[in-house]
C-alpha cells in the first residue's frame, strides 16, 4: 500500500505528496499456552494477568486503530485549543519522509 491514510491530513500533505510514502502492513499473531497439568497451580493467576499485559502493551504500542485514535484525539484537542484560546500552536514538523526512489 503507498498512502499516509489519514494521517495525510493531519500533517499537511496533498495528494500528490502522499504518493510518494510507501507503508507496510503486518499482523501480529500472539497466543499464550498454558499446560492444563498446570492449572491448578498457585501462580497462575500471576501468569495470566502477565500475558495480558505483554498483549496489551504490545497493542498499545502496535495497533493502527488505536495509534489512530490517539492521534485523532490529539490533533482534536491541539484545535480546539488554538479555537478557544487565540493562540496556535505550532504544528511539529512531518515525522515522515518519503522513501529515497533510485533508478
């Protein structure tokens, strides 16, 4: 896929520009197995709230909805913002770049 999606919008880029970012797109597959002989054992508990939180960090970390989400959110706020204050803030530079393209 070769698109910003929307985050196109957010930093300022046209149409044109957006064809020039390339991205790739992975799916993580995370699965925790536990040994039924195992079930009863006192710690369990433990490791399964352990394995729920490596999923959960690795989510935060990697998911595109939620990446999405908070961007959104923030680039909402920083508005309005700059709506009810007056003042605007500054728009960080692009994080990304395009992808040097040798013939």
């Amino acid at each position: 896929m070769r698109s910003l999606g929307g985050y196109r919008v957010l930093m300022g880029y046209s149409s044109d520009q957006d064809r020039d970012f390339a991205s790739a797109q992975y799916v993580v597959d995370i699965r925790a197995q536990f040994s039924r002989l195992r079930s009863g054992h006192p710690n369990m508990p433990k490791y399964k709230k352990w394995v729920s939180q490596i999923i959960s960090a690795l989510r935060a970390g990697l998911d595109e909805q939620v990446l999405w989400s908070q961007t959104r959110e923030n680039y909402l706020f920083r508005k309005e913002l700059e709506h009810l204050s007056g003042v605007v803030t500054p728009t960080p530079p692009p994080f990304l770049s395009p992808i040097e393209h040798t013939p």
